[in-house]
C-alpha cells in the first residue's frame, strides 16, 4: 500500500483564487512528520511548510497553510491568493519515526502538478 | 547562506560507463540523503549518511550503485557500469544532525544511451 496518496494529478487555478492540494498518509507509527515540497521546471525542490504529528495547530508559512485531520490521515495543502509563479509540481511527503531516530528517509507521493493561469 | 550544490547539471553517457555524481551540503548539516526521480518510479530514497558513515543503504537498486562521503562533506554517488533504467534525476538533499527539514540540491539529470 502507497504511504503517501495524491490522487489530484493536475490542478487548474486563476490567479488570486485559493487552491487545496490534497494528500493522504498511511502511518502506525504515532511520531511522524509531513511536508510539502514545491518542484518548478528548474528541477529543485524547495520547501514549503512542515506539520509534525503531535503538533496542535495547523501550520501556517505565508499563504501557505496545512489543513492537518490526524483522524482521517489527511494534510492537505492550501495555497491563498496563487500567483502565476505558483505553477509547479507540488509534493507531499512523510517521515516516520522523528522522536526515536534521526536520518530518516522522506517517503513522496506521487505529486501533482498546480497550473495558474491568468 | 550557499544552498546544496550538485554537479554535473547534466550527465550523458552511454550503456556500460561508469559514473560519478557529485553533492556538496549545506555547510553544518551533517545528514545528507541521495535520492532518485523517475517519471515510472517517482521519487526514491537511495542513501543516508550520518558524517561519513552510512547507515542506511536500504533504497541502492542494486551493488552497482556505491556511494561515499569525505570529511563529513562532499558526498560521491557512483554508478558503475549503466543501464539505460538508470536514467533518472538524482537529487542529494542535506540537513542537521537532528534536523526535521532536508534541502534539496538541484539535482543531476542522468541520461544513458
């Protein structure tokens, strides 16, 4: 079974419009944290924002927001107001076990690519 | 301060060569992970290393990959005798010893003919 889940292959947004970009996890282990990664043309991927498992509140970085449901295993991503340099390929990602060992491999899912038009 | 840099930006080689892929951290973060992208396989985990050691190697597809690192930097991934499968882009990201976020370099982008 996958860990990480984006059924959303490709997203289409207007400028200034909000967009949710989903993604499911499967995990037993009860520490662990989630990140999303944006990879625009260019290749890179850069870091957008992190939700650790045993975090309260949702996380926030800018415009960008995680919409965490521990109980459904969901951290979807919310991007405000997009921007036309928003279109990239975004990916959710997981590690496991972050209070009991370091070095712990990102697992991806299989991304989804966000297209902003003007 | 300096991102993760990798070279080369883009590799060409052909079916049977041996190759070198080369990643410079971040300076202070001693974690660094070597991943693959490919459009069948997505993004996969290769390798860790905690300083020079490595002790997880769990994602190498096969003992023709190797890698080491130096003096807690540079790291050297090393595919040796390549198959067109290996075509790929190969991403070294870095982070702090007990750093939750990993930075990732730009990746090399892998062609074998």
């Amino acid at each position: 079974a996958q860990k990480i889940t984006q059924t959303q292959p490709g997203m289409f947004v207007q400028e200034k419009e909000a967009v949710t970009l989903d993604c499911t996890y499967d995990t037993s282990d009860p520490s662990y944290g989630l990140f999303w990664y944006k990879q625009p043309s260019s290749g890179e991927m850069i870091f957008l924002i992190y939700q650790g498992s045993y975090d309260q509140q949702n996380a926030t970085e800018g415009r960008y927001s995680l919409n965490f449901q521990k109980a459904r295993k969901s951290a979807n991503l919310v991007i405000s107001a997009s921007q036309l340099g928003d279109s990239a390929m975004y990916f959710c990602a997981m590690r496991e076990g972050l209070r009991l060992r370091t070095g712990t491999a990102l697992i991806f899912g299989k991304g989804t690519t966000l297209s902003v038009s003007s | 301060g300096a991102g993760v840099s990798q070279s080369p930006s883009n590799k060409v080689t052909e079916k049977g060569k041996d190759v070198e892929l080369r990643c410079d951290p971040i300076s202070g973060h001693t974690a660094l992970y070597w991943y693959r992208q490919s459009l069948g396989q997505g993004l996969e985990f290769l390798i860790y290393f905690q300083g020079n050691s490595a002790p997880d190697k769990s994602g190498l597809p096969s003992d023709r990959f190797s890698a080491e690192r130096t003096g807690g930097s540079v790291s050297t991934l090393t595919i040796q005798r390549t198959q067109q499968e290996d075509s790929a882009v190969y991403l070294c990201a870095s982070s702090l010893a007990s750093g939750r976020t990993q930075y990732f370099g730009p990746g090399t982008r892998l062609t074998v003919l």
